[in-house]
C-alpha cells in the first residue's frame, strides 16, 4: 500500500469549515495516513494566527500583565472548531494547562507549540487517526539543536507501526521532554522527516496556492503555475524570496527521492506543483521554470592585468570579504577582471573601509562599484544540447533596450543569472516572463 | 613636432632589402625619430633567427666545443646587410669582440643581445641617426629585475636631447655594466619604454603581418584585420594565444594613452590595427572585435546548498587551489553553486588528491568534473546599452547545435566567455566569426 504523507497550513486548518475541507481531502485517499498539521492560521486578511496570540500570551505573562482576555481569543478559534464539527475534546482542561503554565514557569517555545499541538488533537479526533505528539519524536539536544539521526529513528518508531495518524507540526523536544520549536514555517519540516522517516511515496503539501507560480504575480499579470520543479530549481527559487515551502523541508525528502506535492486545499481539483529530482517519464518540460530577481544589488569590479595568471588573485579578494564576514551573493572571474555581486545593505556600512583595504591588499588597475542593480535568475535545469531558451531571454531584455551588466551561467546549467538596472526589475521580469509563457 | 617611436622587429630587418623598405618608412615621416631595432630574423621559413644562432654559439662555447662555423653565419648575416647596404661599419671588430667574450668569460645574456646591438648599429649608419646603447638607459638591478622607474628617467635622459635615434631592443644592464636581456619578444617592450619615457604621439610596431586579425586564420578563411582594439581587448587577444605584441609592452604606453600602431614593414600602404585606450572621436566600432579560445581545459563543478549563505564557501575553495598553486582560469558561483575552469594539464597530475580535499573540506552535495573543452572568448569592450552581440553569438552557438556549458561576462562588459566541447571548437569559432564578420 502507498503512503502519502501530508502536511495541512495554517489556512487549510483555521477553521471548522475548512477543517471539513482537510477531511475530505483525506479519505478520499486511503494513501493518505499520515498527516501533518499545523497551527490555525487566518480566516481571512485582517485575522490573527493562533500562534501570534499564543506568543501575545507569553509576552503578556512575561512582563507580569493580563494574558487572559488574548487567551480567551485562543480559545474560541479552538471552540469553533470543535463546535463547528461536533467534537468530543476537552478543551478546558487543555487551555486551564497553557493558562497554568503561563503562570508558573513560562516558556516561550512551549507556548508557542500549543497552536499546533491543539489542533492536531481536533483534526486527529475529526478523522479518528491516532495523535502522534512530536515531543516524543522530533528530538532535539540540550542546546535547542534538531538532531536529525535520531529524529530520523524515533519518527520511524513512532509512526511506523500506526495505521493512520496526526502528528503535530513545528515542535519537538529534548531528552529531558523540554520543548523547542523549528523556525516559523517549520511544520513544513515535520511533514518532511515523517516522510523520509516512514519512506513515503509522496509527501503532499496542502497550503492556499495551487503549486508555484512562474514568475512574482505582483509585476506578471497571473503567471502560470508550474507543474514540475526540481529540488535544484526550487531552492533557487527561494534564494530568490518563493516562500511556498520552508527552505530546510527540501532536504530530509530529496535525500530519498521523495517527491513532494504543493497543492491547494482550497481547490484540491488542481495538480499543483510536484518538486522531484528527475521529470517522471514520458513528461517533456520547457527548459526554464520561471523568473525571479532580487533588488539592491551592488557590483563590485576588479581588474588588474594577468590576473589570470596570479592564482591567488581571486582567493585574496575573497579572503578580505571572509574575514570581514561580509557575504558575496556571486563571483565572476573573467580575464583580468573579477567580478562580485553584493548585497548593497551589507555592502553600504563598510564600503570605503573596504575598497580601502582591496586597494591596498590588491593594487588594482581598475576598480569600480555599480549600485542600483538587480539580479534575475532565470530558473531552470537546462538540457545539454539546447541554449536556445538563454538566446531567447537575452535577447527579450536587449529588444526591451534593457543594458545588461553581468552574464553568469555555471556548469550545472541550473540558472542563468543577468544583471540589470534596478529601476528595470519590474520590466525585465515582464520581457523575460513574455517569451517563456507560451512554452510552460 | 609630433614624435613617432617606431619599433621594427626581426623580419622587417632581416637583410638589406628589408632594410631598403625600413629605410623608405623611416624618412616618409619626419616624426619617426626614435627607431627600435630588433635583431635579423628569418628571411624565409627555413632560416634561422640570429639571436637563435648566437644562443647556439653560447652553447657551443660553455660546451668547449667549436662555436667558430656558427659565428661566421652570424657574421654572414651582418654582411650580407653591411655590403648590400654599402654600409662603413667595423664589423671585423666587433665580431672579434663577441668572440673574445665567447672564449673568455661567456655569458648567456650578453652574447644573445648582440644581435640586437649590432643591427641597431647598422640601421644608425644607414639612416644616419644616433645610435643609443640600451646598456646605458634601460636598468636592471643587480638580480636581472627591470627596474622600471630608473628605466623611465634614464631613457628620458637618453632620448630626449637626440634628434633621431636608434636604439637596440631586448636588452638592458644593471648598474656595473652587466647585460641582462628581456624576455624574447622584449624588443615591443624597449619601444614602449622609449615611447613612454618621450611621451611620443604614437608607438608604432613593424612586423610582419598588417596588424590583429578578427580570428585564427588557421580556422577562418581570411579574417578581417581588426581596425581599432583596446588596451583590455588586448590583453584578452594576448591571453587567447595572439602572439603580435608582447604582453608587457602594453603598460608601459598605456600608462600614457599612447596609441600603439600595428604596421607591416612588407605592405606599409595598410592602415594595420590601432591600440588605444578609447576610439578616437567619431570613429565607431561594433561591440565585438574578435573571436579567440583555447582548448584543453576543464570544468570543476562544486554544489552545495546554501552555498550563497555561506560567505567562506568560494573563499575555502579558492584556498585550496591556492595552497596547491594550482591556478584556475575563471571562477563562476551561482546559487548553491561554484564552477571553476582550469587547464586540464595542470589539472591532470592532481585530480585525485584535489578532489578528495576537496570533499573531505567542503562536504558538497554534488562534485564533478567535464573534461576536453574549451574555452572561448569573444572579445569586445560593450557599449553599456546593447546586449545584441552577445545575443547574436549564442544563438550563432545554438544554431549549430553547440551545446554551451558555461557563460561568463563579468561587469567590465569585456568578454563573452562561454564554454563548449573541445571536438567543436573550430566549428564554434567559425559560427561565431561569421555573425561578427559583416560588421567588422
């Protein structure tokens, strides 16, 4: 029998309408056994996260004020679930133990981990799977830190033997039963190693986007969603700021090959967007995915002649930024020129110390700083035989008269990454989305 | 009055008839003042250079051997020169002198600049100019370095009160009088440190071909010659294997915006190709001035997740080929990953042990290497506003069906530097120069 696991968002369980939605979902798909859930989330725009008002609770109690009218507001999001689907739960006693510790020894990140610890009760007394509490499962050492061997084993103990269960998302805890939360997102994560831990065939992730749009929908008037994405793609694509997916779910999956399924609870009729290693076979893509950039990037170039020559001439320039940890985002070597995409944030602070210090360091012929720039990646694994896709957006950007600083393809072919004006971004992503559309 | 140094090199003084021609260039322009003399060298394919001759001698000499039938064909040579000239010139003499070193105390660098010396001494006397020991102005110190700026003031003091001159290439002397030469090639560098230390108008430099051609022209049929290159283009010409100039005599004259004047002694009617730091005024280029490459390199890929998070990442690895001094030619990062192109030879003898530190000290996801390719270089300075050029060369690649696995242009704009299989690297060359070949 396959195994799917999958992962419910914040939006997908912030009510008892849509937890209605979340069990539909699930029977009808017996692979379904495994699910993961996180915190409610809003219900609409102005409305605020459980887990917001759980952290609202702590400050409140920390700073000795009055947390019970915010706690009030946890419980009725509980309540109306509850209520909402006929549930037998006890609730109060539950909140009477968040308000008990409020009191006596609060802790931030066990507060915080209420959010998804309740709602994984509802959602596992709705479908009558059993609950899995990460505290048993999701081990972290004494210093707060995920120890993945062991989580890896004790997930695998845990679920293995259980035909259809909740686990809560975004916490684990130590030996001592002490709780930590993962990053915010990080429910993500748990549907992540229970999937790895348990050698599903799939793990779905059910948010309130159908998969991945192939270019910011803000500057493209509505994008396409993609349908397949690599691992390799889909970091870049949240290098580039894509926050569909929490950057460190990537990695327990891909290490087995496990593909996962960014899918739309709101509208489950939609494939959504598969992340895979390899296309599924017979399945043909266009070799770019998408466009993305990212404003407020300086460049900064050295030239010095035979640079090429000086094997050290490189690793010196990067050593003064290692040792100032100052961060490049990328490093061009030509002949005789060295070429570093920075941050202008970080760069601005400690400019003239820097180009100070090269000068003295280096002795270079030429050294300048362009500011105002931006850098758009165009993602996709490319095919050895082809560069046409590339030929194509270049030349969208020079029809557009869009100037075109630097030209970065490696050997992995992943992305080709171009810079331009800053006050171009908007129209550069436009020209290149316009010639990849067609073929997605 | 405007003063021209005027450079000639081997085959424009290789025998009396060249020397007719030299001799007519010479008076068509008053402001060819300051003549550079290179020593005689091949008067067709078969023959041999004197300087060649004259290291044979050295070696025949050190060796107790009979260096005497080798130096009566350097002294032929002379001759040959001296009588079809008419020249009074003292020639028995100075070969005798030459032969009391060889006997005496032989030393390497001082025989091979006699070559030089004795037909700097000759073009004097045909030309009736001053002749100027290189031995008295350009300065090495005492370990055989030049020592540039001694070298500048001492020519300035040389040259400066001469009306004409002839000075002799390739060589120099430390300050007890001892010879060092250049390296070969070194007589392009003496005519720049003249010109510099004058602040002539213009660097002229006579050869044997009518200045740079647009490609190899052992894979393209008739290349155009290129009319105007750039001191940066230059430098990447020099790199790609373009062996008219000699890399250094660059520097000393652009230091100065002196423009250096590519001339052929044999067709003095063509314009050649102009070196200079900026067009002059109302003349226009395209953005490509050339294509060039070189084979045998290969392609180190290194990926790892958060590669661009990492500020050392790069830094560690360049260390690596540093400690090793293992020179890399180019250097490429994207997201997550790092591509470094370097020569296979000197790859070759430590591929294993290279690959291994480099595992067991960066722990990267993905490790691997391409072999047999090449890397080429389309040279040109673009204009800030166009991105046309390089657009046209990729789709000339792809038009081919040449797969590209790497592509380089740093902010400088200087060159396309894009990677392709070895196998298909005249093919590639040849795609590229006929999309540039209409505009040159």
């Amino acid at each position: 029998m396959k195994t799917t696991v999958a992962k419910f968002g914040g939006t997908s369980l912030a009510s008892a309408e849509q937890f209605r939605k979340v069990g539909r979902i699930v029977v009808s798909d017996p692979a379904r056994r495994i699910i993961v859930a996180s915190a409610p989330g809003k219900r609409f725009p102005e409305d605020e996260k459980v887990t917001d008002l759980l952290l609202r609770c702590y400050e409140e109690a920390s700073n000795g004020g009055d947390f019970e009218p915010t706690l009030r507001r946890v419980d009725a999001r509980y309540r109306e679930i509850m209520n909402g689907l006929q549930l037998k739960f006890p609730l109060d006693e539950e909140i009477a133990r968040i308000r008990a510790r409020l009191q006596n020894s609060p802790s931030r990140d066990f507060v915080a981990s209420r959010g998804e610890y309740l709602n994984a009760r509802l959602l596992a007394v709705y479908l009558n799977f059993t609950f899995v509490d990460p505290e048993w499962c999701v081990c972290f050492d004494g210093e707060g830190r995920l120890d993945l061997p062991m989580t890896r084993r004790a997930m695998a103990a845990a679920l293995r033997p259980l035909e259809r269960a909740v686990i809560a998302g975004f916490y684990g805890a130590d030996m001592s039963g002490r709780v930590f939360t993962l990053s915010r997102g990080g429910s993500d994560v748990t549907g992540s190693l229970a999937a790895a831990a348990v050698q599903a065939d799939l793990y779905e992730n059910w948010t309130d986007v159908s998969g991945l749009l192939a270019a910011d929908p803000r500057i493209v008037d509505r994008p396409k969603t993609v349908k397949y994405v690599s691992y390799r793609e889909l970091r870049t694509l949240s290098y580039m700021g894509a926050s569909v997916l929490h950057t460190d779910a990537v990695l327990p999956v891909s290490d087995f090959d496990i593909p996962i399924n960014i899918r739309n609870t709101d509208r489950p009729q939609d494939a959504g967007t598969t992340i895979v290693r390899r296309l599924p076979k017979g399945e043909t893509k266009y070799p770019i995915i998408g466009v993305a950039g990212r404003k407020g990037m300086s460049v900064i170039q050295v030239e010095k002649v035979m640079v090429s020559d000086e094997a050290g001439f490189t690793a010196v320039m990067l050593d003064i930024l290692k040792n100032r940890r100052l961060p490049f985002e990328h490093c061009l070597t030509g002949i005789d020129t060295v070429t570093l995409v920075m941050r202008s944030d970080l760069l601005a602070p400690c400019k003239a110390s820097l180009f100070d210090e090269i000068r003295r360091t280096l002795n270079p012929d030429y050294l300048g700083l362009t500011e105002n720039l931006s850098m758009i990646a165009v993602i996709g694994e490319k095919g050895t035989d082809s560069c046409d896709a590339n030929v194509k957006v270049l030349q969208a950007l020079t029809a557009a008269g869009i100037p075109i600083s630097t030209i970065n393809q490696g050997a992995g072919k992943l992305n080709l990454l171009v810079g331009i004006p800053e006050e171009r971004y908007e129209e550069a992503i436009r020209a290149i989305y316009s010639t990849i559309d067609e073929s997605l």
